[in-house]
C-alpha cells in the first residue's frame, strides 16, 4: 500500500508541475524531463510491486516519450527496453538494448548488462547469430565478464549450445 500512495503522490506532483500528458516539448526542460523520468521509473516500480499493467504501460509511454527528446539518454533506454521487455513487445526491446549496449563504456557492468539482454532477445528469433556474437565476445572477455552478467552470458551461451572456452 506504501508505494500505491507515493506513486499517486508523484503522479499528483507531475500533472501540477508539468500536466497531466506531458509533450515532448514539455519534457525538453531539464527539470521537467527529471520529473517524468522519476514518474517512469515510479511507474514501473509499481508495476514491480503488485504486477499493475496500467502502471507498466504508463512506464512505457512515458518512457517513449523521454526518449524522443533524448533518444541516447541511458536511463530512460534502460527503462524502455525493460517496459517493452516486461509488455512482450521483444522486437523494440531488443532495439533499446542494442542502442543501449553500443553506446555505454565498453567493459562497464550496463555493457556486459544490455550485451546479455540484447543476445537473450536476439536468441529468440537467430540462436546462431546470438552464438556468433558470443563467440566474438570470448575473443576479448576470455571468462565473459564480471559477475553478474558473465556468468548470465556464459549460461546463455551454453543454452545455445556452445561451450566457452575453458568449459566442459
């Protein structure tokens, strides 16, 4: 019941600051387009929280929207691609994460993170072209990358059936 109240409570705090749909030309102020991404994520937290749909849509909208003002902008990508995830709409999922994984610090966690994301996706629909890409990326990360995504895209890389190197 907690996170019901302080969702309405920012919900509230947003319709009177910016409005109640807020536009793309309303989310270009910084401070507005901070104040819609804080709704997003409280958005989808609720959503997390009680499996609400109406709240994982307004997340994805919402979401959606940020990113036409700021379409490179890492958090919101990340939030996109989890609401489309978490909706089953995979296709524009897979999209956030892959603009997600080429354009974060290669090596950081929210590369190995969107990398495992964007192949779990890609696997889906071309299982070898997921194998293809995992077998690039044990030419430059031998044990798959740090904890927790290595071992996530060492398992997925065993599922489609592809020993790393090292492994049984």
């Amino acid at each position: 019941p907690g996170h019901r109240a302080a969702l309405s409570a920012i919900r509230t705090a947003v319709a009177m600051l910016v409005g109640e749909s807020p536009t793309v030309e309303q989310v270009s102020d910084p401070r507005n387009w901070q104040l819609v991404r804080s709704l997003a994520a409280a958005e989808y937290l609720g959503h997390l929280g009680d499996g609400d749909r109406d709240s994982l849509l307004r997340a994805h909208d919402l979401y959606a929207l940020l990113l036409e003002d700021r379409p490179m902008e890492r958090t919101a990508l990340s939030g996109y691609a989890r609401a489309s995830t978490a909706l089953g709409r995979d296709a524009e999922a897979l999209r956030a994460w892959r603009v997600l994984m080429n354009n974060t610090p290669e090596g950081s966690e929210e590369f190995f993170e969107s990398k495992y994301h964007t192949l779990s996706l890609l696997a889906e629909t071309d299982r070898a072209r997921a194998r293809s890409i995992l077998e690039q990326h044990l030419v430059f990360y031998p044990d798959y990358g740090p904890s927790p995504w290595g071992p996530e895209l060492a398992s997925l890389h065993r599922a489609l059936g592809t020993r790393g190197r090292g492994e049984p």
